[in-house]
C-alpha cells in the first residue's frame, strides 16, 4: 500500500446501484469502519469474522464477500481478488457489477482474453450501459498494443528502487543530473501512519557522479528537514530555474488534527543554496479536499494538478488548472479541466514537457489495466489548451499502474512509475527511451529513354521550409538522412537534360513504431534536350482542337514546362504525308497553337511558347522501338518514317495506318532558358 492507493480510494466512480461501498450492518460496523479508513488488511480480518456470523443471509454474505474482494484489490492482491469474485459471479450471476469489476481485475493481471469474456456478460446484463463495449475494445486494443509494441525501451532503474513504492521521479538541476522521488522506504522521516497502516513517504534523492555515467545510492533530500516532515510528501515538479519545487504533502492520523485535518494539500518551497525555505501552502481548495501533483508550465503563468473537490468533476480524481496572480504571487482561481481531459473515472499525476504537451495517468476504461499513461498534446496557440488524451501504449503502459512520468531535459527518454510485474517493490521507477531510427531518402537519376544512369546530376529538395541539394554519384545514385514528419519535392538537373522530379513523405511513418533504420526510394527520370521531346495527340479529323482523352497528355507538358521554369519551348505540330502540303502546313501550325492556347490555359506564361507548324516536312525518327496500336508490330528504334518506308506497308493496312499515325505528333523543343518568371509564376 501506499499514498497513490489511498487517494484512489477517495473518490470511487459510481458502476451500478446493485453494487455496495459498505454493508452498514451491526455485524459488519467494524469492518466498514476499517474500509472507509483505508485499513484494508484490518477490514479483511473483520469482514471474514462478520462472514462467519452472516448465516443464511445470502444478500449479506455476497456483500461482505464483495468488500473482501476490494479490499484484496486496494491490497494488490489479485489472487484473493480473483477467489472472492469467483464466488460471487457463483451466488449472483445476475449481478452485473461482479463481472465488470472482475473484468477490470482480470485486465490488471494481463489476461485481456478472459477479461473481454467477463464484459461481455456484462454487457449483456447492462446493455445501456456505454462502458462496457469500451472495456471489450480496450482488451482488444492492449492485445494488438502488445502485439506490436512502441519502439521504447524500459528498465528498471535497480539503483534508486527499494522494496517499499518508490515513484515520482523529479529532474532537479538543469544538467539533469540530480533527481527527486517519493519513497516510503526504510529511514523515512516520520512515525508509521497509522490510519493509513504505512510509513510516511519522503523525498529522496540521487546525482550522476562527475563521468555522468553512474547514480548515487538514494538519500533523504540534502537540507530538505522542512520538506521531509513526519507528514507524507512527494509527487510534485520544478520550475523553469529549478529553484522552486512544488509538491504534495498529505496528513492523517491523530496528528493530521494540528493541521486542520486529514487530507492533501499543495505546497511550495525556495532552495536557497544547500537549504530548503519553509513550505509555503498554496490554497486552492477547502482544506478537506485532496489537492495534490502539481506541475507547472515553463512559463510559470499556469498549474495543473489533481483534487477530488467535486463542483464540476467528472467524476473521481480530475486534472484542474490554476492561473498564476501577479498580485497574490501564488496560483488561484482553479478551473476543472473538463470531460476533453477528465473522465468519470480518475487523472493524476500531471506532468508539462518542455513542448508544452500534457502528460497524465488515468484508469479510465479505454487502458490496458490500473492506471495508464496518456498525452494531450498542446493546441496551437498562446492559450493553454489540449487535445485529447492519447494512449501512450505498450511497453510505456502495462497490465498495472503506469505513472508520473517525466522527460529527461531535451532528450525523448526520461522515467516512469510503475507496479509492473517484474519489480522490486510495490512500485518501482524505470527509466525509457526510443532510440530514433534513421530514415535514408536514397534514388537514382537516369536517362528516361535509354535508363542509363547520370552521373553529377544536382538534386535539390524542398520541404516548404528547408532546402539542401547532393550531387550523383558516378552510379548516378544520391542519399540523404532525412527526419521524420516532412514531406519533400525533390527536383533533379543536369546540362542537356530536362529537369526531372519526384516526391517523398515521411509523414504516414510513426517514429515510434518505425524501431530499424528504414530506406525511401525515389528514383528520377531525366529527358534528354538533344532530342525533341514528341507527344502522341491525336486530333479531330480535319479539325484544329484534339480528342479530349489526350488530355493528359497536355498536362505532362505543363508539369516539364513547371519543372523547367526558364525554358521557353517551341510547340510544333505534325502532319503524315497526305494532303497537299500548303493545307498540312496550315492545319498543322493550327494545331500548335491549339496545344499552346490549352498550356496557355493551364497557367503557362504565353511568353514561354511558340507555335510552329512542320506539315508533313520533318518525317519522324524514332527514339525507341514503338509498339503499333493497331498493328501490334514494332517499329525499331532509329527508324526514319519517310514514305518509302511507309509505302513498303501498303500490303499491311494496320502496319500502313501505324506508320502514318506516328508521324501526326506535337513537339517541344527547348529554344533557350532565357525566360525569367515573374512573381505571379512562382507557383506554375
């Protein structure tokens, strides 16, 4: 048991009306009395002796069965849980309450698959009620989270851990050297608690020697006699000059009277030099509420922390924030975070990283068991606002409580509480970290005809913001490490040749689900300016405007006349060899024109164009084999289309048209690149 179990107790989210929080019988006064001050082990001793006298009272033997099974639950215990829960799905299977809370035990334990079983029946005992298709989720949701796990790495921090809860952890110096915790470990300041049947948790503390390398044995807080009381203290944070630590201090007991009694309360204390201030409280809430986990914002102007003060809770344990004032010098004024943030169930321990971003447990249904660590990444904005809780998922989460989280100055490492199995005490600290796998954007630039590979061929890439370039090797090849989350336009050039591009994105890539140094490829294309670049467009007969399926084709020609923003282009049109040649000149310089009013249209300065008709006077060559459409026959490469050539066909009317067809085609062919964009091009 420790402080974290207790206030958990203080604030029990409402299931079901057929379930109870006390027997109140005259048999059962002292064992409900022991529950509702927390002393669990004492409550058990009493429920089993008020068990032997309930006779034949079968309602009263399932409620104190019940209250055993919590208790054992508060204690830990699952396996005595486990029993006493077994009975009672045996004497009231009806009751669906027993199944949702063996659910939830069953998930504590990591068995999701007998858990989903459990809430099903509650489910099908309580259909009205929305949690229980959210527990049955949740079970399938930890399955897959386990199955494949975040690329975190957790470890037991074996130096700082004690056989008692040790957990909390605090970065205490701007080197990150020193770190604070909370342990109720043997040595604590303090008399055993005896309401709460622990000893008194305190601060303790542990430094990195010189080489960094190595954490001191913990020790009580140097200088810290006015902290450390004989109260319970811990589980707090330090402002931005790591100079003022704000923390939680709970009282109890007989002694608790002398401050006004029980409860938690949060305080805050200067360090000047090897000492500690005397604590000064910070009043939020009436005395007789829990205020505990502070954390502040790295500006100081707001603080977040938990309570269970219940005008306006969503129920159990809520995240609340308090406006820092000026006038008072202290934080007031705190407002419930709302049901964005907080849930009927419980949110505790808050933690601000450096980026703003929200960090918190709760045991809201949607967890993989007890406690679970969430983000609420920060809106954007001045004004303190968060997105939705987000699951931080397996290994950072477990079947247990996952909590107090902070990260270590600067790094995405840092440390974590947790009773998962595999510890050394009743909680433990660990410390994780994702080690960021590399991403490589390699490719390779080469000759779009003859795919041979271009070796000194700039490669420039743009992200929007940044912008670097790398060079071909004589492989043609390029490589360049590149981050997670961006998305870049990659252009490539090189003399005599067409500017190519292409595109990467690492922005669908999770940096902590990639775990292995992973490698992007994308490969560039170049066309060579040597040869006219030739476009199969095909126009209505006898008509200047083409068929709309060459559309496309079009629009290939806006994206090189994009890609090559200087280059002023002659468009030429084409004719095969029939007709007179005055009506193929006109109705081919018609038809360059129609391309270049239709790249007009699509945004291309008319100053970059120039229409030119060819008639049927420059036969084509072909620059590679072609494939007939019709005819299926290739035409070789090199290939002159001349009418002696053609003519050769005249047996083969589909090899004849072939032939023909081919010669019909729109060029471009680069006249300069003395063309300078004007601002409103930017974009084209």
């Amino acid at each position: 048991m420790n402080l974290r179990k207790i206030l958990l107790t203080l604030s029990i989210p409402f299931i079901c009306v057929q379930a109870w929080t006390q027997c109140d019988t005259k048999i059962t006064a002292k064992a409900d009395f022991a529950y509702s001050t927390n002393s669990f082990g004492a409550a058990i001793e009493e429920y089993d002796k008020a068990l032997s006298k309930a006779g034949r009272d079968k309602a009263l033997k399932s409620c104190i069965q019940y209250q055993i099974a919590r208790c054992h639950l508060h204690l830990n215990d699952y396996k005595n849980a486990s029993k006493e829960f077994k009975k009672l799905l045996k004497n009231l299977p009806e009751n669906p309450v027993f199944h949702y809370e063996y659910g939830n035990l069953l998930k504590s334990e990591g068995l999701y698959e007998e858990a989903k079983e459990q809430f099903k029946e509650y489910v099908a005992k309580a259909p009205d009620d929305e949690r229980g298709p959210m527990a049955i989720k949740s079970c399938e949701d930890a399955i897959a989270f386990i199955k494949s796990p975040t690329c975190h790495k957790v470890e037991n921090m074996k130096v700082w851990n004690s056989k008692e809860s040790d957990y909390s952890p605090i970065i205490a110096d701007k080197k990150g050297t020193e770190v604070y915790f909370t342990s109720n470990r043997a040595k604590s300041t303090g008399k055993e608690n005896q309401l709460w049947d622990l000893l008194n948790e305190d601060f303790w503390s542990s430094k990195k020697d010189k080489k960094g390398t190595k954490w001191s044995t913990p020790e009580l807080l140097l200088g810290g006699e006015t902290v450390n009381s004989t109260f319970s203290e811990g589980s707090g944070d330090m402002d931005k000059k790591f100079s003022t630590l704000y923390f939680s201090r709970c009282f109890g007991g007989k002694e608790a009277k002398k401050e006004g009694g029980s409860g938690c309360r949060i305080y805050q204390v200067k360090q000047i030099g090897n000492k500690w201030d005397v604590p000064v409280q910070i009043a939020l809430f009436p005395d007789s509420f829990v205020c505990v986990h502070p954390t502040v914002s790295g500006d100081g102007k707001y603080m977040i922390f938990a309570s269970n003060y219940p005008d306006g809770s969503q129920g159990g344990m809520d995240l609340w924030m308090a406006a820092y004032n000026k006038k008072e010098k202290s934080f007031a004024n705190p407002v419930n975070m709302g049901p964005g943030i907080n849930s009927p169930a419980h949110e505790m321990f808050p933690y601000l990283k450096a980026d703003g971003s929200l960090y918190m447990s709760s045991d809201r249904v949607s967890g993989l068991g007890g406690l679970d660590l969430y983000v609420c990444p920060k809106k954007v904005g001045d004004k303190p606002a968060f997105e939705a809780p987000e699951n931080l998922k397996y290994p950072l989460n477990s079947e247990g409580d996952d909590f107090g989280i902070v990260f270590e100055i600067g790094k995405e490492s840092g440390y974590l509480s947790s009773n998962r199995k595999g510890g050394r005490g009743h909680d433990d600290i660990y410390h994780f970290e994702a080690p960021l796998a590399k991403i490589l954007l390699t490719g390779t630039v080469r000759d779009i005809d003859t795919k041979e590979v271009i070796a000194g061929a700039t490669v420039k890439f743009d992200d929007g913001v940044n912008k670097f370039e790398a060079t071909t090797d004589a492989t043609g090849f390029y490589k360049k490490e590149i981050p997670f989350g961006v998305g870049y336009k990659i252009v490539a050039s090189k003399k005599d040749y067409y500017d190519g591009e292409n595109k990467a994105s690492t922005h669908e890539l999770d940096p902590l689900k990639v775990c292995k140094d992973t490698n992007l490829v994308a490969d560039i294309f170049l066309k060579t300016q040597k040869v006219d670049l030739e476009f199969e467009i095909q126009f209505v007969f006898d008509k200047c405007f083409p068929f709309q399926e060459f559309n496309d084709t079009i629009d290939v020609m806006v994206q090189i006349l994009n890609e090559n923003p200087t280059m002023v282009a002659e468009i030429g049109g084409h004719t095969d060899s029939r007709g007179t040649h005055e009506y193929n000149m006109t109705l081919s310089q018609c038809r360059a024109q129609a391309i270049v009013d239709s790249l007009i249209a699509r945004g291309i300065p008319k100053e970059r164009l120039v229409a030119k008709g060819y008639g049927e006077t420059e036969p084509r060559v072909l620059h590679k084999d072609f494939v007939g459409p019709d005819s299926k026959f290739t035409f070789p490469k090199d290939t002159k289309l001349t009418d002696d050539y053609i003519n050769g066909f005249k047996g083969d009317e589909k090899k004849f048209e072939d032939a023909h067809r081919f010669n019909r085609r729109i060029h471009m062919h680069k006249i300069s690149d003395a063309y300078v964009p004007k601002k409103e091009d930017d974009n084209n």
